[in-house]
C-alpha cells in the first residue's frame, strides 16, 4: 500500500497540541507526518517517533503577519502533502492548508476555517476533544485514549539533579500541585491549603512557568520544609518528566492536567468556570474531577473569561479545599 504524507497544522494552546498526539500517531501509520505548532509546542513535542519534521510558527512574534505567513506557505509546499488535517480551526490554519498544495483538507464542519475544507467532519460534543482530533482521520475510538510526550535523556536528567537536591527524609510519595493557568479566572486560590494540609504526608512539587515564580514559591512553602518548587526550573517535556514520577497531580483546567495525561500520572483537576463536558478533562486512570455542580452559572466561557462576568468568583471562591484534597487521599490510597 502507498504511503500518504501528512501535515497537522496545530497551533492553538499547549494542551491542544499535547491532544493531537493521538491523532498524529494514528497517521504515522501510513506514512509520514509533518506538525505546525507554536515554538511552545514545538518543544513539548520534541523527541515524538511518529512526527518526521516539526515545523515552528510563531504567530504572534517573528512569523506573524502576511509576510510569516507567505514565507510558511512556500515552505509548506515544498513538502508536497497528500492532505492537511486542521487541528486548530482559524481562518489562518484553513488558508495555510490551502496555500500547501494538500490535495485533502480536513476540518471541522463549524470552524470558521472551514471554506478552506474539502472535508468537513462534525465537531462532537459529547467525547473527549483528543477523539474529537481522532475524527479528523476517521479513526475509531482506541481501547485506551491517551496522549503521549517523550522526554529525552536531558530531561531525565535535569529531574534527577532537581530530586537528588531535594531529597525528602522519607518515601512519602511525591504529589505535584499546579497553581498556575494563563487564564486568571481558572487559577483556583487554595494551593497553600492543599499543600499544607498534604504536606504532613507527602512531598509536595510545584510545577509552573517560569511567570509562576511567585506564586508557586507561596505555595512551596506552605508545603513545609521538604516542598521543592520547580517552578521555572524545568524545560515543558522536563515538566512532563517530573509529573510522571508523581503520584498524582493537583491543577487547574490548565496544561498541567494534559501533560499529566500523557505521562499516565492520576490528576485531580479543579474546574471553575468551564465544565470537564467541554471534552477537556483528564485521560489518565483513577483521576478526578472537582467544581460547583450546582452553581448556575457555570459554564460561563469555553477557555475562562480573565474576570468573572458577575463579578463574583463563586466558582472558584466556594469550592472548598477539603475537597481537592480528599480526593488526592483517596487516589494516594488505591497507589
């Protein structure tokens, strides 16, 4: 059977592009496969078996404007896809796809891209958004849905270093919290609560970007003496490394919660303003969910407003620590 060439073009979010790794590996099957993303994603995505040539777009830096985007397109052409897959549903991601010389373009039937199309696949609400990916080869639901990111030997090493500094006078487990979220609205207030109640027990690592200093320095500390916060400290796969080696993740709806699901580790994930029905929640075994299932309000946005349209935060400001944080015992205890 002849090879098809494939090119993803996916430059949304950083969980986004961790969500299209499914449907990447699922095109690898039959030939090669090229990725537009985000010089964020480009290195999340680094080391990926099924990806032959990432192709970075900064969009909003060097490459943005008519110029990147004529530049990109010449590129893209040389590669001589035989179809295009829009994962990231712009005007722009259409016309890129168009402009490559694909002979197939596939997207989904209500993206605003979609005149750029020769396929247009239906936009599923009631399944996870990595199989909403999937639809776009047509592929079946796997058995086991999960992303996947592969850290190199620099990674394992940087988290080797960062443990070995930080080496807890016991076997508590390590227990990762994310407090950070580029959205303002989904950064729940309680990670010190979580961190010094779990403290007693567990070795707390905080995880973030390096804008997350601040906040995760508070939230380490809270965490008592053996708290490491690696916030800043670890590349995006370094990240993804040291969350493996966790037994389980607290975070916002934030990237966290997507590196967590293709590095197999349980999350408990608080939603405030969005809904985990959004197709967006965590893949990986034993995780949970938490949020204000009554609150009428919720959801109020798809990504999380920056400020809360009724002024009053109640998703977040309601929503009790106890909570989270009996939910990380009772997966600390099924581990």
């Amino acid at each position: 059977m002849s090879q098809t060439s494939s090119l993803v073009i996916q430059t949304a979010f950083l969980g986004d592009a961790v969500l299209t790794t499914p449907l990447i590996a699922e095109l690898a099957k039959n030939g090669p496969v090229d990725v537009v993303v985000t010089p964020a994603a480009a290195a999340v995505l680094a080391n990926n078996p099924a990806i032959r040539t990432l192709i970075p777009y900064d969009k909003n830096g060097a490459d943005r404007g008519f110029g990147g985007f004529i530049r990109l397109a010449g590129r893209l052409r040389t590669g001589k896809y035989d179809a295009a897959y829009l994962a990231q549903q712009s005007v722009r991601s259409g016309a890129l796809a168009l402009a490559s010389g694909a002979g197939k373009r596939s997207g989904f039937a209500a993206a605003a891209g979609k005149l750029f199309y020769n396929r247009r696949v239906p936009y599923r609400g009631d399944v996870h958004h990595a199989q909403r990916l999937l639809d776009l080869a047509g592929a079946p639901a796997p058995e086991v849905l999960r992303p996947r990111l592969y850290p190199g030997i620099s990674e394992r090493a940087a988290v080797d270093r960062l443990l070995a500094l930080n080496e807890p006078a016991s076997e508590a487990p390590l227990v990762a919290l994310a407090p950070g979220s580029m959205w303002s609205t989904k950064r729940w207030p309680y990670f010190q609560d979580v961190a010094r109640e779990l403290g007693h027990d567990a070795q707390i690592v905080v995880i973030g970007s390096p804008d997350d200093q601040a906040l995760a320095k508070e939230v380490a500390r809270a965490g008592g003496t053996s708290a490491i916060n690696a916030a800043g400290q670890l590349s995006l796969l370094g990240s993804a490394e040291l969350i493996r080696r966790c037994a389980v993740i607290v975070t916002n709806d934030s990237s966290p919660q997507h590196l967590a699901a293709a590095m197999g580790t349980a999350t408990v994930t608080v939603f405030g303003p969005t809904v985990p029905r959004f197709g967006f929640g965590p893949l990986s075994k034993n995780s949970a969910t938490v949020g204000l299932e009554s609150l009428e309000c919720r959801p109020c946005d798809s990504h999380g407003p920056q400020k809360c349209p009724l002024g009053h935060w109640r998703c977040m400001l309601e929503l009790a620590p106890a909570q989270v944080v009996k939910c990380v015992r009772d997966i600390l205890s099924r581990s």
